[in-house]
C-alpha cells in the first residue's frame, strides 16, 4: 500500500502528530514487530542497568518538557 503525505505543505506540529500517531499505532501491535539481535543486547543491557540501579525511567511528559527546553 502506497501512502503519500503532502509533506511539503506540512507543518511541523502535523508532521509530529503524524509522527505520534504512527507511533501509538505500532505500539498497539509491538508483538509484530522484529528485534535484531544486537536491539535485544541493548535492551538486555538497559534492563540491567535499572536492576542494578545505574539507570532509571523518566515520566514521558516530563522527559519531553525537558527535550523541548533544551531544542529552544
């Protein structure tokens, strides 16, 4: 299937929100999706580091803020 977007007289905000929306939907079916050997490693690696407690999560809205902070 052959989907074409007006990219070129998108703006950005409607890029990003395409964007999300590709992303929730890919989400939704994360079972399908393939991992290469080497994403497994990093995950296994990242996995680790929370136990061990050299790693933590960031709430996703705050993680944003501060991406959006930092890019303005």
């Amino acid at each position: 299937m052959d989907t074409v977007l007006p990219l070129d007289r998108m703006t950005v905000e409607e890029k990003l929100r395409v964007i999300e929306v590709l992303w929730d939907d890919l989400c939704r079916h994360e079972k399908q999706l393939p991992v290469t050997d080497w994403q497994k490693q990093l995950l296994d690696e990242r996995k680790q580091q929370i136990q061990t407690g050299k790693a933590k999560f960031s709430d996703w809205d705050a993680a944003k803020k501060r991406i959006r902070e930092r890019t303005s």
